[in-house]
C-alpha cells in the first residue's frame, strides 16, 4: 500500500520526471517554456520523448495518444503503440519528437461550425509542454491543442491559451507601472469545485430518460425530497464513502489536487474540489476527473450523473471557478492586504475585473450556456441568468470612500468571539460568502457560480481573461501616457466605480425584487441559450476577443453555429426519448393498471350490483382521461419536432425550439407525472424521483 506522497502523480511525466530523466540543458529549455512562455525548442523534442517513451514503457504503457479537447464537450483521443518493426522480425519501442509535436486526427469529423468541409479532412494536434503528459490504463496521454488545416482553432485549449497571453501581456504593463521589474509573467489560478450525484447503475439502466440524455424526462415528486436540509454535510454512506475514497487514489495518480469532499443539498448529490492551479491545467484536470469519476462509479455499480438538472424539483448540479491572479513570484494581485484601502495595487486590479465583468456581462453569460444548464440557473439553487457582483460590506463600504473623495475608517479586524470559553477566537473574513451571487469576491478571489456541472471550464476562464485583458489594456494606455500616474490612478479607479457600479449587488440574487432593479439598472437578462449565444457576434465582443488574439472573427462565427447547434440537437434528442418513453413504456403501464381496476369492478359486480365501487371507478375515469392527454400531447411534441424542418440555419431553429418544443415538453410531463401518482407501483414501468435518489446506501 503506498501512501498518499508515494501515490500522488505517480502517472505524471511532471517536473521531478523531468528533472531526473532529462539532460539539464533540455530540461533548462522546456522550463522556460511552461515557466515564461517562450518559444518552444525543436532540438528540445527528441530528447523529451524519448525519455517520455522509456518512463512510460517502465510503467507499462504500450501506446501513446494526443489528448485533446475538441468543440464537443468532451476529450478526444487516437491511440498509436510505440511499436516499430526492426530488421530481424521483430518489433522495438520508439517514439520521435515528430510524434510528441504533431498529430493528424480528422478534423473533418469533430464541429467545426462551417470552417471546415466535410471532405477537408486533415487537422492538427500540437503539443501543450505547459500541461504535463499522464497515463492513464496502457496509453501515454499528451496533452494538446487541435487546429484545422487552415491553422484554425477547433478546440477549447487554444483559445484559452490565447486568453492567459493577452492577460499576461497586459497585467505585466500594470505591474511595470508599479516600480515592478522582476515579476516575468502573470498567471490565472483556478480551482472548480465539482458537483455531482450518484445513483445506482440497476436502476439507471432501466430509464431511457436517463441513459440517453443524463436527466429525468419524467418523475413525480418523491414524498421526502431535500426539505429536511438533512443531507448537506451529513455523514457520507459507505457505498459513496467506498466510491469517493477510490475516486481520490484514482486522481492523485493523476496529480489531481483532489482535497474536499461532502454530500451536496441533494439527495444523492456529493462534491469534490481541489486546490487551485494554472488554470490550462486546472481546465485539463476537472475534464480528466469528470472522465474519472464516471468510471470509478462503474467499478461500484454506481453511475455518475454530471447533467446540470438530472432531477427536476431538487437541487441542480454546478461547478463553481474560483479564479485569481498571481505572479510567478507568488503574489496573488486579488489579495485585499492588511489595509485593502491604501493598497492601490489591489484596488486597480479589483476594478479592472468589476469594469470587465460589467461591460461583458453578455460573454460570460454565454460562456456557461446549455440546455442542461438552462434549467438551473434562476432555480432557486443556482444564481439567476442576470450577472453581478458581490464585494461584500468591507469592499463596497471601501468602494464608496473612494468614489465620493471621502475618508474610509474601516473597523479593523473582528475576532469571532462564540460565547463558550474553551472555544477558539478567530479573525472573521472580510466578505461573507453569498451563494445567490454569479460572481461574488470570497476573500482573495472570484467565484463564477454560474457554470454548470458538465461544462468545461475553458469557455468561462477564456472570457473572463480575455474581458480583463481589455480593462487591463484601457488602464494602461492611459497610465502610461499619465503626467502624473498617482493623480491618473485615483482617477480611473473613481471613474470605475462610478461608472461600472450599477453590477454590484450585495443582496438575496433569488428574489424576484432584484431581476427588477437589474432590469432597472440596465443589467443584461438572458433566460436561455438561444437568447444569449447570438450575443457572441455583436460588434462590441467581436472586436475585443479578436483585437487580443483570442479568437479570429471566423472561428467566433463557428462557436456560435456550434454551441447552438448543440443545444438544438440536446433538446431534440430529449423530445424524442419523451415520445418513445410515454408510448412504449408509461402508455401500456397506465392503460394495464386501468384494465385491473376495470376488471375488479366488474368482478365486484358480478358478485353483488349493490356493491359500490366509487374508489376503483373514479380513478379509471382520471387514468383514462390521462392516458388520453398523454397520447395527444405525445402526439402534439412529435408533430412540433416535425415543424422545425421548416426553420433554416442555428439560430432560427433554436429560438423554436425554445418557444414551442419546451412548451410542449412540459404538457407531455405533467400529465405523465399525474399519472405516475396514481399508478401502482408494480405497474410503473421504471424507478422512481424516491428510488434514484435514496437507492444508494
């Protein structure tokens, strides 16, 4: 048994790796690669997959494979053994730098939103040397970006990437600006916490609903569902407790900072989060553990649930990112300070991201946009679709000081003090943590709570850098041009908050009041992703993602296509399983149950026609009149996917479907879910809200 510093990144090809299989002058190049950014060394390649082939052969891997990250939500892989014919008949292992640099998977198979044509077929896979190669099962993972022929970016790696230089490129002309010339680059830190639920993989297997789009179509409420508040923090079950003790062996190996684990509000629902890290490398990982997860729920006969809403009525499942700023120096620039108020630093970068935040409201927004994710935001569990702010008491009572010219006089740090003697004093923070909030400051950083469980988090992180590039950019063309730059810098920090206040919001995001004052103050409110997604090519988000390199207008143009594209097809698919489940499976199921009762009636009648049957007639009367609304509203969706062969092009065809086919979608299930109440259980075709979410102990 080893321990845990034995297991930790024992499948990673990580700098100790590196360090001790390289030669120095290699090793020397590739880290000022990962470390600064600097062009990468050709001459470097050989040497590094070579000793990349020998430690992943020790560990007995027999195949290597570009793992990259395409615009399908999930990873992509094309394994290649390391198998090369020698002269006597026999096979050696060989692996070329070639090989480690460039791939050619077919890029004519994977979205590409109209860049490329069906029978353009080649693209590329290029090495990340920024994120460390791993094994997972026999097969050496590499890490890379995917690009079509044309140079095009087909994955969601390259524009994040893209997104940390222009950040980096920008934070270092505001720390210059300080008296700071020893800071070489400025990274984004993240950590995503990761909610989930587990059911068991029996009663999984027995719901189309489930196994088809990862949620429930139909299901009635269960009579106990999370209104006890029992299950939060509760003491974990020992199958789950089994399942997550495997889970953390299974990630260390893959130098995953797996640290916290809990049950979630849900019944069934559990979280894990790791520490922070690079963010390229955070993004890597959370897919990697998303991968993991699932398959470890296997090996437990358990599967792992990853939709935003699997359960309607519960609590939803969303992936908080917590993202910062440090220098390479160990500097977090979100870090307030002792005297957050005389920290100029702090205050500039702080505002920079509140300008950023309200002036792309739209970007993030549109980052987090799926139809899963469609259905918990704004659901009482999760912040509403309109973006804010929270800075908590402290920083917004700092916030008004500075933009009405007057003194702040703070009240110092506050020592917890809890009434029993024995107990410890503690500083308390300088925010509370306001979970209704999109993007609320926890202290030394920013929370975007509003991505969901199955999202990869490079969309939101590549907005969000990109968003405060450009505040970063506007602060220093001005300061840089400053006669005086203290005078210029407490001007533009008041000009920020005066200007960008309007998304600052302290209070309960859930309450309807506050969609109001949004709307009031002008604040953007978008419900669905066909609502937002078109946002992605208004002039203003265009010219700001490509004046910095993020994205080419060309490929802003595909993503769109794609992602609504996506949420089209998600949503058809969801309809088309609803008809096939109501007349396949609850139909029969319903009819079968009202053939018994009409069967007992006739029983009891034959016996005596005095005898009252009022219970059993009533409630064939209720399931004939739902069977018959199940029939005509299963009819009425069908004929609704039908129509939508008369829309043309992504955005046409998702604004019907989110005006017409949900709709009808939600008469198809409350009746379904009425019936579902009334039926007998040995009648009721598959498990049920109350055996999926309290089946697992």
């Amino acid at each position: 048994m080893h321990t845990v510093p034995e297991l930790f990144a024992s499948k990673v090809f990580d700098d100790r790796v590196m360090k001790a299989t390289l030669p120095a002058k290699v090793y020397n190049s590739l880290r000022k690669t990962i470390d600064e950014g600097t062009d990468l060394d050709v001459g470097v390649a050989n040497a590094v997959a070579n000793a990349m082939k020998d430690w992943a052969v020790a560990q007995g891997a027999t195949h290597y494979t570009h793992w990259f990250q395409p615009l399908t939500g999930i990873t992509a892989e094309k394994h290649d053994s390391f198998i090369s014919p020698s002269p006597d008949g026999g096979v050696i292992m060989e692996f070329s730098g070639k090989e480690l640099i460039k791939g050619e998977p077919d890029a004519s198979s994977f979205p590409s939103g109209g860049l490329r044509a069906t029978f353009e077929a080649r693209g590329y896979t290029a090495w990340d040397p920024t994120s460390y190669a791993f094994i997972k099962g026999k097969t050496l993972c590499i890490p890379t970006a995917f690009c079509a022929y044309g140079g095009e970016a087909l994955d969601k790696k390259t524009p994040l990437l893209r997104s940390m230089e222009a950040l980096n490129k920008q934070a270092l002309r505001i720390i210059r600006l300080f008296g700071n010339d020893t800071v070489k680059c400025v990274k984004t830190s993240v950590g995503p916490e990761q909610e989930y639920f587990l059911i068991d993989r029996e009663m999984y297997e027995r719901r189309k609903d489930l196994v088809y789009t990862g949620r429930t179509l139909f299901g009635a409420k269960s009579p106990k569902g999370q209104e006890m508040e029992d299950h939060y923090f509760g003491v974990i079950k020992p199958r789950v407790e089994a399942y997550m003790e495997d889970l953390n062996r299974e990630l260390w190996k893959l130098g995953i900072l797996a640290k916290t684990e809990h049950n979630e509000v849900a019944p069934a629902q559990h979280e894990l989060a790791p520490i922070y890290t690079s963010t390229n490398i955070a993004t890597d990982h959370n897919q990697l553990t998303m991968e993991v997860m699932q398959k470890v729920a296997a090996r437990h006969g358990l599967v792992c649930l990853l939709h935003e809403k699997p359960f309607d009525g519960v609590n939803g499942s969303g992936k908080h990112n917590n993202w910062s700023l440090a220098t390479d120096t160990g500097v977090n620039l979100l870090s307030p300070g002792e005297t957050p108020y005389e920290n100029a630093q702090f205050l500039l970068f702080l505002c920079a991201v509140i300008k950023a935040v309200d002036d792309y409201q739209d970007l993030l927004r549109l980052s987090v946009a799926t139809a899963g994710n469609d259905h918990r935001l704004g659901a009482n569990e999760a912040p509403p679709a309109v973006v804010s702010i929270f800075l908590g008491d402290e920083l917004t009572a700092i916030l008004d000081a500075i933009e009405n010219d007057a003194p702040y006089n703070g009240t110092g740090t506050t020592l917890m003090k809890l009434g029993v003697s024995v107990l410890p004093k503690f500083p308390r923070d300088n925010t509370d943590r306001n979970r209704t909030s999109p993007f609320a400051f926890t202290g030394n950083k920013f929370e975007f709570r509003m991505l969901g469980s199955s999202n990869s988090i490079a969309c939101a992180n590549m907005m969000l850098n990109a968003a405060v590039a450009e505040s970063l950019k506007i602060y220093a063309d001005r300061l840089e041009q400053a006669e005086d730059f203290e005078t210029a810098l407490h001007q533009m920090i008041r000009k920020t908050i005066r200007d960008h206040k309007r998304i600052l919001f302290n209070g309960n995001g859930y309450d309807d009041a506050w969609i109001r004052e949004a709307a009031r103050r002008g604040l953007s409110n978008y419900p669905t992703t066909p609502d937002c997604m078109p946002h992605l090519l208004d002039e203003k988000n265009v010219t700001m993602l490509t004046s910095h390199g993020v994205f080419t207008e060309a490929e802003l143009k595909s993503r769109c296509e794609i992602m609504l594209d996506n949420y089209s097809k998600t949503v058809i698919i969801e309809a088309n399983t609803m008809v096939d489940m109501a007349r396949k499976e609850i139909l029969p199921a319903v009819e079968g149950y009202a053939a018994e009762l009409a069967g007992a009636v006739s029983a009891k009648k034959a016996v005596c026609s005095a005898i009252a049957c009022g219970y059993e007639t009533g409630l064939v009367k209720k399931l004939s009149e739902l069977t018959d609304q199940i029939a005509a509203r299963a009819d009425a969706l069908e004929a609704a996917l039908g129509d939508l062969k008369g829309y043309e092009g992504a955005v046409a065809e998702s604004a019907a479907i989110r005006d017409t086919v949900l709709g009808k979608m939600a008469d198809l299930r409350a009746a379904a879910d009425q019936a579902e109440t009334l039926t007998a259980k040995k009648y009721w075709p598959f498990p049920t809200y109350g055996d999926l979410l309290f089946g697992v102990r």
